[in-house]
C-alpha cells in the first residue's frame, strides 16, 4: 500500500487473535480459518465468506487470521469497508489482489453500490487467478446484500459460507472471563453478570470497556469489583 493512499488506522488491533477468541459452538470455524492463515491457496481453503450480526465477532476473526498469516511472513491486509465505502474503489483495491490474504469487513456497506460491486467483482477474480486467499465478513449472507451483481453473489458463494451467532450469556460471560484472565485479572461471576446486566451486549463494546476498566484498576491499584465498576460507570455531573 503507498504511503498516503488510504489515510486511515488499518492497524490491527493486538487483542484480536485465535488465542484470545472464545470458539464456543464455532470449532470448524476457527480450525478453517487458522488452516488458511497458515498456508497457501494452493494448499486449503481459497475463499470463505463470514456472516452474523453485529458484535458477533466477525471482525475478531478476521484480525486473528491476518495476525496468523503475518506471523508466518505472508503478505496480508484488513479492509474495514464500512470506513472505507465513501470512497473510490479503484483505489481502496488497488494492488490487494497480490497479497497472500486479504480479509474485507462489513462487506454489506459497500455491496449495494453499483461501482463496488463491479470492483469486488473483478477483485475475487483477480485474488482466485493469482491463487491468493480471500476471507470475507458480512451482516448477512451473500443473497441478502441487495447486489443487483448476481455474478458476484455467486462468486462470494464459492468457498465455505459459515454464520457465526451472536453469543448468549453464558458465552459472553466466559469471553469476558478469559480476556480478564489474559489480562492478569480476576472477573468474579458476581461482576461479570453484573455488566450483563447493566451494560450493552455487543461483544465488541463489553471488550473495550473491559479493557478501559482494566486500565483504571491498574491506575488506582484496584480490584474489579462492583462497588469499583459503580463509580467508574456513573455518569459525571456536568462540566467534570
């Protein structure tokens, strides 16, 4: 990618990794995408296409699959295509379909566009030409992104299709026990039932503010009790 042609934070983020994911009911999954972050297109999987709601943790996988592939010196790239949809494809794709792997996100912001579609069109057959990998996310499957591109519909269909569930309580208090435990922290069942409780569900929220708490615990050499996640979570008065 040349400098300044996508000015944007594409880092990944260093918590999303295999490791830190709760697999859950999604064992084949996961073994499908680590098989194809580790080896060539020649060797396994060429193409797989993720659906799920929000918060899933489809963009965790993603990121986990290009930390693989990167571990293991291959050339790899994370295209969040929700920030990227305004604008020119042309560009935002340029040069992609040379990489070992490429992971596009949230391919349902950009499908509908007639100019995106015939660009992703000639990506996914420029990435199989090359025998290049190429992992896609999406809120829904490929028939129900409103492309009026059948071909490329087709073409999104022709790896392993997996959905991945929004996960219940239980998984979402074991995910946020694990990633404590990662951390160095102790997550009791009293206090992480309680952010259920009193928190948004997304996955993607609960682990941020996971991590914020964690930080000011740290600060204030505190434990992550309640009486502590009460007063860090209270909205502050005006003007503090």
């Amino acid at each position: 990618m040349r400098a300044g042609q996508l000015p944007l934070d594409l880092r990944l983020r260093d918590s999303s990794r295999f490791e830190t994911f709760h697999t859950g009911s999604h064992g084949l999954l996961v073994a499908t995408l680590r098989g194809m972050a580790g080896s060539s297109g020649s060797a396994g999987e060429r193409q797989l296409f993720l659906h799920g709601a929000e918060g899933c943790g489809k963009t965790h996988l993603l990121q986990a699959a290009c930390h693989e592939a990167s571990a293991r010196e291959r050339s790899c790239a994370y295209l969040p295509l929700a920030e990227l949809g305004h604008r020119d494809p042309a560009v935002v794709l340029e040069g992609m379909s040379r990489l070992d792997l490429l992971a596009l996100d949230d391919l349902q912001a950009v499908a509908g566009g007639p100019h995106w579609a015939r660009a992703l069109f000639g990506l996914v057959n420029r990435v199989r030409e090359r025998e290049g990998q190429l992992l896609v996310a999406s809120r829904t499957t490929p028939e129900g992104l409103g492309c009026d591109l059948p071909d490329l519909v087709s073409r999104l269909g022709w790896g392993p299709v997996f959905r991945i569930d929004q996960p219940g309580d239980l998984e979402l208090k074991a995910i946020l026990q694990k990633r404590a435990g990662l951390r160095g922290l102790q997550l009791s069942d009293a206090v992480a039932e309680y952010l259920l409780r009193h928190e948004c569900r997304d996955l993607e929220f609960l682990l941020t503010l996971l991590d914020r708490l964690d930080l000011a615990a740290l600060a204030e050499q505190r434990r992550l009790t309640i009486p502590f996640i009460r007063e860090h979570l209270r909205p502050r008065p005006a003007g503090h």
